[in-house]
C-alpha cells in the first residue's frame, strides 16, 4: 500500500492514513471487505497475514 501519509491524534485514539491505490475505489473496497481478498494483499508474501 502506497501511503502518503500517517496522522495520529492521541486525544481521539486514532490514526488517520492516506494512500494512492492503482485500482479503481470499488476494486479497492471489495478486498477490504473480504478477508480471504486482504489476506492476499496485506503485507510481504513471507508474512502473510489471516483473519
């Protein structure tokens, strides 16, 4: 994922990123939306993450 940018704000507990997807908003929604989709892409091919 190319971020941008990373924001904490440690009153709200939150962490706001912004990134630049090669994929159109509704490709990019529907992986974030399917574990079996996120795992794919979500982090090295030697770490490979499950939910």
């Amino acid at each position: 994922m190319p971020v941008i940018s990373a924001t904490p704000d440690l009153d709200a507990l939150s962490l706001t990123f912004v990134a630049e997807f090669a994929a159109p908003p509704q490709r990019v929604w529907e992986i974030y939306a399917d574990a079996r989709q996120l795992e794919k892409v979500w982090g090295p091919p030697s770490h490979p993450a499950t939910f």
